[in-house]
C-alpha cells in the first residue's frame, strides 16, 4: 500500500470521526488501533450517550436543552477552566452531528427509565458505545478505510513542526502527508497516575488504589512523547480526570459504566472511618456523579460507603453486584469494617439532622438538613427503613484530562504556532475544554465534534497541494 493521505492513530470515537471524515473528504486513510480487534473502540465502548444541544424536541430528546444552559452547566462542573470558544464550538457541533451520525448506522433510542435527569440533555446509542463503535467501522471499511489492529505507535517522526512518519513498536515506519492523533490519555498507566497523584500527607500513594473504568490500552504512549520529546504545547493537570466513584469489586480495567453505583444521593456516603465528607444532594446525579471518585481519592485509603435504606431501592439503576445487607446500622457498620461507634453517631447525627419537605428525585426538593456537617442539601431524609444497604467505593478513572493544547482547526500546536499537517482529537485534547469536573455525555461531545473537525482539516492539508480545497466551514455548520 502507498502512503496513505491521512494517518489516524487511535480506534476510538475520535479517531474512528476523523478517518471517517477524511475519506468523506477524498482523502486515502489508514487507521492504527493498539488494541486487538476483539478490544477496538478504547473507552467509546463503554459509552451510552452524547449530550446535544437542541432548541426543541428532537426525536428521542424532549423540550429543548438550548446552548446557553449547555454552557453553564459545563460552566458550573468545570468551575471555569475550560477554553469558552472551544467549548461553545462543541456545544453548537453537538446540535448538529446526529444526522451524520445515523448515515454512518448509528442508531439511537429513548433512555432508560433508571436513566434519571437525562431524557432533555443527551442522546443514548441503541446498544450503546460498542454498538457505536462498530457501526463506525463497518462504514469505514465500506468507504475503503484501511484498518490495522494490534499495532501500538511509540513515537512520531517530526520535521519541526511538521508530522513525517509514525514508528510502531515493531519499528515499522508509516510516512502520511498528515496525521490525526486520537490514542487516548494515560488513564491505564498506572507508573504515570502514581507519579502524577504522589505521596499523601497520610503516607499513602492513592493512585495504588484507583481503577480504571476504561480501556487497558490507553498508556499515554504518544501524549508523553509529544510532550517531552516534541515540546508539544501541553494543557491540563495530570491529576484531573473524569473519575467517577464505582464499586469497589470492579475489575482494574475495562469495569465501564455497569460498575457505576448511582445511589449516593439517596442516602450519605461515609469513608473509612465511618464520617461523612461532602453534600450527597449538591446537584442531579448527571452533574455530580463525576466528582466522587475524585472526593474518595482524598479519603483514608482511598474508600468509601454509600449507604441507603429499604426507601431507596427501586429509584435508581441498581448496580450489577449486590451490597452489604443488613437489618441494623450497627450490623451494616461491622460487616463492612467501618467503627461501630462512629457510624452510627454519623448516621444519627444526620438523621436528626434531616429535615423532611416534599421528596422528588426529579427536582432540586426542599428536602435538606440542619445543623449538621457537611450539609445534604436535597433528598435528605433519615436512614430508618431497614434492611440497610451499603456499597464500597474506589476512584474509577474514565479518562486523564491532561493533553495537548489546540485550537478551532484540532491543530497540534508547538509555540503557538498550529503544526501545518498533524492534529488532535478526543481526550488527547479533551483538558482544553474540561479543565476539571465532568457532565454525562459532554466527552462524546467533545470527542465527536473535534474527530470531525481533525479529519476534515487532515484531509484538507494532504489533499492541498493536489487540488483546491474550499474555505473552512465553521464547525457547527458541518452536518
């Protein structure tokens, strides 16, 4: 085979946009996947939506979810630290991808009714993130998209700011006229997740501790290796990342999104020494449900207990292992290991605490305590139902949000300056939007939005000197 046009390294959402996109544009591509074909996809296949702005009902979203409210809430979870132009950028391609989606046979349904909070803000995949992913490369291989599994890249040839060639492990050399790179953070290289979390005060290294929802593959190979070795111009704090609090019988790779344990807000979590730490109601579990593994990260031993009574059962998705039971709370305290005395001076404490107005799980209620440390300011109500459950929770990382800085072309840049031909796309970038925090969703957003966009300007750049290209279109207009 010749060189190809356009080189996409990477076999998730991404990446699988950006082939897509390039060979829609006339461009030759191959697309290099790490993983074996049985495990292609990376983190996308454990996805089940993509949050879309809308300004009416659209199919499957009800009322609308207009871009403003999308900004604030990205606003509210990111406490600032995100790009706004990039953002915004996402949020308008969000309202528009989902026809090209479809042509490329993906296909979406209503969500689930455990699904809370979510039927106005995001749209689910029939089959979810795996069904999408191969919907994704059935296209690619009928439009001539050349697909190589089981081949790592470890390094990439520069020319300056100019991408050349990509070696693989192997020490095969792979020469392009651009290049998209779409391989995921280093969320599975748990060397470089010690590194970045370090020593705690108590002594303990916490990253020892995580999990990791997504692929085994994404070891931040190339990330490290533009960044050190190229001088790429980074953004992001190692430490951040979407990391969701899951249960602690997950497996240390690959869990995905069965592992989740969604009933924090209905009860209170305490952490290993049986005290409470942060507002179980703060907000809608869709906003909040990202920042508890990151809060259980702080904890002693990196371990937590979300416990509930017989009240909550039936109000969320139940999770696919099943808790501690027991009939007492002193009983639930010994079985999980947790001080007796505490526990349960913890739990009375927030019992008394609790002052009951109209309970709704859909709405921001007027359920919330008084008087007590920290404050749960919506579906509080006292734990005095039995049988009492509880459920251990570990730090599970979805994706780091560490990256390469970019701007509205996807381009890789080196000194400001954007690289004439190599870009990026997905959480390779992901930290120019998501300074912190994490919406459901808004990944596959970002992922979507600026896959299209990179492969659009690969194809661009390598088609260039053979014929004309047209004038950029701007991102949110690209149906």
């Amino acid at each position: 085979m010749r060189d190809p046009d356009v080189l996409v390294i990477g076999g998730g959402n991404a990446a699988l946009c950006a082939a897509l996109m390039a060979r829609e544009a006339g461009a030759s591509v191959l697309l290099l996947e790490a993983s074996p074909r049985e495990w292609r996809g990376g983190n996308s296949q454990h996805t089940r939506n993509l949050r879309c702005m809308h300004d009416a009902p659209q199919d499957v979203l009800v009322d609308a979810y207009p871009e403003e409210e999308f900004w604030q809430d990205l606003l509210k979870v990111t406490g600032g630290l995100t790009d706004e132009h990039l953002a915004r950028l996402v949020i308008r391609a969000s309202s528009t991808c989902r026809d090209w989606m479809r042509r490329h046979g993906v296909h979406f349904q209503p969500p689930l009714s455990g699904a809370l909070h979510v039927a106005r803000t995001n749209a689910f995949f029939m089959g979810g993130g795996k069904a999408l992913v191969n919907a994704y490369y059935r296209s690619a291989q009928a439009l001539g998209v050349a697909v190589r599994y089981d081949t790592p890249v470890e390094r990439i040839e520069m020319d300056g700011d100019r991408f050349v060639a990509a070696w693989t492990v192997a020490g095969e050399r792979i020469a392009a006229q651009t290049c998209v790179l779409a391989a995921g953070g280093f969320e599975s290289n748990l060397g470089w997740l010690r590194e970045a979390w370090g020593q705690n005060e108590r002594g303990e290294w916490p990253a020892e501790n995580f999990l990791i929802r997504g692929s085994r593959f994404n070891q931040g190979v190339l990330l490290r290796h533009m960044l050190d070795d190229h001088r790429a111009d980074g953004i992001g704090d190692p430490t951040q990342a979407h990391m969701v609090a899951i249960d602690a019988r997950a497996p240390l790779y690959d869990g995905g999104i069965c592992t989740r344990i969604d009933c924090v807000s209905l009860g209170v979590v305490v952490n290993a020494e049986g005290r409470r730490f942060y507002d179980e109601g703060e907000d809608f579990w869709p906003k909040r449900y990202a920042i508890w593994g990151r809060l259980v990260a702080h904890q002693p031993r990196q371990i937590a207990y979300s416990i509930i009574d017989a009240k909550a059962i039936g109000r969320f998705m139940p999770p696919v292992f099943p808790g501690v039971v027991s009939p007492t709370l002193p009983e639930l305290a010994g079985r999980i290991g947790v001080d007796v005395a505490t526990f349960t001076d913890t739990l009375a404490q927030y019992n008394a605490a609790c002052r009951v107005g109209t309970f709704d799980h859909t709405a921001l209620d007027d359920c919330r305590t008084e008087g007590v440390t920290p404050a749960k300011t919506h579906w509080a109500r006292p734990l005095d139902t039995p049988p009492y459950y509880a459920y251990a929770l570990r730090p599970g990382i979805t994706f780091t949000y560490l990256g390469l800085r970019t701007d509205e072309t996807a381009a890789v840049r080196f000194g400001g300056r954007p690289s004439p031909n190599l870009f990026v796309a997905g959480e390779m970038m992901a930290g120019n939007v998501l300074g912190k925090g994490y919406t459901a969703g808004v990944g596959m957003s970002i992922g979507t939005a600026f896959g299209r966009i990179a492969g659009t300007q690969a194809a661009r750049a390598a088609l260039a000197p053979h014929q004309p290209a047209p004038s950029p279109e701007p991102a949110h207009a690209v149906a």
